[in-house]
C-alpha cells in the first residue's frame, strides 16, 4: 500500500462480529498517513470497546448524539465537517435499513444523512440476512444514491455458515477506502495487464522459470483498477491472491500467457506487459521425470514467442507498455528494446535491486526522453506509472 495525502476519515462501526477487524482497518488507515475519527453504534460497543478504538484511533470515540466534548454540542454536523470521506465498516443490515430509508436515531445515522463529504459501506452480516430481499432492495437503493458498497466477500461466518456476507478483510478495505482518492483517469477504459513469470517445464516435476514475485504487475493491474479501468490481469504462477474487481486469467507458460493475451487484446485499450516471460522453452518437454546419471545434460531450448512484440505489431494495436529489467547498461538497453519493440513507453528497472522487491526504481522511457521515479513501494510506483501513461495516451489516439 502507498503513503497517501494525509486524508481526514470517519470510521463509523455498527453492531456486527467484523467490528473486531475495525481495531486492524484503523492501524492500517493511520499507517497510510490517514486521521480515522471513530464513531460506534451503541451496538458496536456490545462488540469490541470504544477504549479499544481509542487507543488505535488516537483520538476520543462519538457514541452518542448529545456528547457535548464536540466545540458547537452538535456532534452529527461536526464530526463530518472537515471529513475527506465517511466509511462504515462492518455496516449492519439494520444500518443499511436505516440509511436507505433516511432514517436518524443516533449518532451515526445522523451524520451520515447530514454529510456533505463521499459515503462507503461495507456490508456485515449473515448470508440469508445478505440474500433477503429487503437487504437487496436496500442496497440497490444505497448504490442509486451514490454510497459505495464495499464488499461482502463470501466465505466462512460467525454463525457457522459459510456464504456471502463476509465483511471484506481489512486490508482489501484499507486499500479500497484509499484508492477512493485517486483520480479516475481510466474511466470507460480496458487496460490489460501480464504479470509474474512463466514456468517452462523440462520434465513432469522440472522447469525453468525466474524470481519473478508478480508484486509489480499486480500492484500496475491495481493502480488501473483505481484509476477507473476495466482491468484483465494475465498471470503467471505467482502467489499472490487475485485483486478484487479485477478479472485474472492464470496460466503457467508463455505459450498460455500469450494465448490469454490475444483472447483479451482484441478489446483493450491499452496493454502493459510486465510479466517476466522465460525468453526459452524447452524444445522436446518429456512426460515423466527423467532419471538423473552422472553425465552431463544437454536441453534443447526454443526461443518464446515476444508476445509484447506480438501486441505492438498488431494492424490496430493498443497503447502499449513495456518493462525491462536490465542488470546493466541499464539506459542503453532499455532505450534500444523501446525502438525495436515499436513501444511508445517502456519502463526500466535494475533487475537485483527490484525482482521479488517491495519496492522498486524505476526510469519510464518515451519519446520525450526518461523519467526517473526514485525508489518507492511498487503500488506508488504503479500509480505514478498509470498517471504518466494518461498524460501520454491522448496524444497518442
Ligand atoms: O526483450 P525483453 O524480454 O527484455 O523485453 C521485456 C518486455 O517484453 C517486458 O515488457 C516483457 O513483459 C515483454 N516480453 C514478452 N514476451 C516475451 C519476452 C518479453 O511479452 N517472450
């Protein structure tokens, strides 16, 4: 996650087990340079203390609609006043209830009706609660209304069911609530997205691949989603856990990979390829694990289809994106791969100081000359590289 602008949060928590992951969201929105402003149901304090969220929001916690801590004693105007945006995480089905049919009767329902800042909800609750269709009919009102509704996730509930309901993970919540704030460049565009490396098998247990972690593809895959793109996310075996709104095609070779992309290609509008693709593939792949001896092996390799150099020499081809990790000369081979490649921006990195990294530099290269971005986390890399291809692509359709 990136350091953001300093943001001014209210984190409203209503009565629901998840209130529990509300004390990590918290933590995680003040690691992120954010000021969280707690306000609890009456119910939510049934669930975890306001002495908890205190102490991790830095700051007194709202319960009620008469405090008189708040400088003019109107709390349900105040706490909002100054407010970047308003989360409700977990968000009750009774409090989505409430807030599509406008109703106040505490603190938190009041504030919310008398905002003028962004709304986000994210729903709580058990599966058959979800699924009723009064909760529905109240959702698709909260949507109508401009609310955002983050989440549910499916998975395993309190209750011992298992189903949708589950309140997103306080990291996926974190993240959203964040990307909240990026500018919407990408709106009504498809970026496609190759991330990780490929896994070209020698034998029935052996291949070769590469360290290749796919923490920047997915972080680049991100950062497009966050800027409003309608994002596919072409993968290689990596271990990481699909970004959510995002659609991901997992393959393992770059024979795969390359068949993913020219099944989505068609569609998008811009294409960044920052998968590590093994450059060579076994020739002759056997079906069983071979027997090792003491002689010496010889493999037959084959050059890997460039399926970035497949893309960019299409008739209509998309605005395409390359990376290159160079272990030297690092300006020299960049530069020459963006011209024989045909690509009108290609970013370079060391590949010892990035692969596998947190973080990474880089230096994005286009016809104007390079652009150094010093080293940073690899998702503001992602956003400082989707900013740049948004100034560029205008001019280039
Ligand atoms: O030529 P090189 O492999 O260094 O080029 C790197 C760029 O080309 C990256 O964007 C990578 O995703 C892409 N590439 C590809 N298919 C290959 C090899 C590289 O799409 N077989």
């Amino acid at each position: 996650m990136s350091k953001s602008a300093q943001r001014r949060l209210v984190l409203g928590l209503t009565g629901g087990i998840a209130a529990y992951k509300a004390a990590e969201l918290t933590r995680l929105l003040i690691g992120q340079n954010a000021t969280v402003q707690v306000v609890m149901t009456d119910a939510a304090t049934r669930f975890i203390s306001a002495a908890t969220m205190q102490a991790l929001s830095g700051g007194p916690v709202y319960t009620d609609l008469w405090d008189g801590r708040v400088d003019n004693g109107m709390a349900h105007i105040e706490l909002s006043r100054g407010a970047d945006l308003i989360a409700v995480a977990p968000a009750s089905a009774d409090f989505l209830a409430k807030l599509a049919h406008g109703l106040c009767d505490d603190l938190l329902s009041t504030l919310c009706l008398a905002r003028d800042c962004p709304l986000l909800v994210a729903p709580a609750m058990n599966r058959q609660m979800w699924e009723h269709p009064a909760t529905q009919r109240n959702v698709a009102q909260l949507r109508a209304d401009g609310i955002a509704v983050l989440g549910p996730d499916s998975g395993s509930q309190a209750c011992g069911e298992s189903g949708m309901g589950r309140m997103l993970e306080p990291e996926s919540l974190a993240d959203e609530i964040l990307a909240w704030f990026e500018p919407k460049v990408f709106a009504g565009y498809r970026v496609l997205v190759t991330a990780g490396p490929t896994f070209e098998r020698i034998d029935a247990v052996r291949g070769i691949t590469n360290p290749s972690s796919g923490k920047m593809g997915f972080a680049v895959a991100r950062a497009a989603k966050e800027a409003g793109a309608e994002v596919t996310l072409v993968s290689g075996p990596t271990t990481l856990a699909a970004p959510t709104g995002i659609t991901i095609k997992r393959v393992t070779s770059a024979q795969e990979m390359l068949g993913a992309v020219e099944a989505a290609v068609g569609t998008c509008d811009i294409f960044i390829s920052v998968a590590a693709v093994a450059d060579y593939t076994p020739l002759n792949p056997q079906e069983q694990k071979m027997k090792k001896d003491a002689r010496i092996l010889s493999l037959e390799l084959a050059p890997t289809p460039d399926i970035l150099a497949n893309v960019a020499s299409r008739a209509n081809p998309p605005f395409c994106v390359g990376f290159a990790a160079e272990s030297e000369r690092l300006d020299e081979y960049a530069e020459a791969k963006r011209k024989r490649k045909h690509l009108p921006l290609l970013a370079a990195n060391i590949a010892q100081q990035s692969i596998g990294a947190d973080e990474s530099e880089l230096i994005l290269f286009d016809d104007q000359g390079r652009h150094p971005l010093p080293r940073a986390p690899k998702l503001e890399q992602a956003r400082k590289l989707i900013a740049h291809i948004a100034r560029l692509y205008p001019a280039s359709h």
